[in-house]
C-alpha cells in the first residue's frame, strides 16, 4: 500500500498535458526511399510547429521496411492542429500507396521526464 502511494506521488509530479504517439509503419518493398523522403519533409516542417516538442523517425534494424514516427504534442490540440497543416496533408497522400499495411498510431501520456525535458 504503501509503495502504491508512493508511485502515485510520484507519477502525480510528473503528469502533463503532453500527448506521445508512436505511428508504426511498414512500407511496401521498393518504396522505402521515397517513403523516408517524404518521412523526412514532414518531419522537418512538422518540428517549427510550436505545439510539437519532438517529432523522430526512426526505422528498424533487421526489417528496414519497417518505421516509427515517434510524435511528442505539448496538448491533444496540438496534434489535432497538426492535422490541419498542409505538410501532413502532403505526406498522408504521398505515402497512402506505399504502405505494405494500415499505419497504427499508439497513444502515450507523457510521466517523465516533466514538459521541460523533451
């Protein structure tokens, strides 16, 4: 009980409005050049918004179709916002025919480190 307490405090002190969304993405073969170039045009255009602390792309070692946009939001609209923005809407119709499958965003609160360490 009393380290359920604890942790409890501890996650309290670090809970914010942050939003995290890990969008897992696995590309049809021959189109992840053109995937990770227009991965990149979003990525560049999306970390000037004010509402994103963090926008990374990462790819997998032993599966290199395979991706992970790694999307840190200071709010939920924020991410709403970024939606609207003509450089997403690039992106998504860009890549919409070189995904092997569905895009799968997963959403995370952000416990730590607080808002001023991303």
């Amino acid at each position: 009980m009393v380290l359920r307490r604890r942790l409890a405090e501890a996650i309290g002190d670090h809970r914010s409005d942050m939003l995290i969304v890990h969008v897992h993405v696995q590309v049809k073969p021959g189109q992840e050049d053109a995937f990770v170039a227009a991965t990149l045009e979003n990525a560049r255009n999306s970390v000037q918004e004010p509402g994103i602390a963090r926008f990374d792309v990462i790819r997998e070692t032993a599966d290199r179709s395979r991706f992970v946009l790694v999307e840190v939001y200071r709010s939920p609209e924020a991410a709403l916002r970024h939606k609207e923005t003509a450089h997403y809407a690039a992106w998504r119709d860009a890549v919409a025919d070189m995904m092997a499958a569905p895009r799968n965003g997963v959403k995370y609160e952000n416990l730590f480190p607080a808002d001023e360490g991303w």
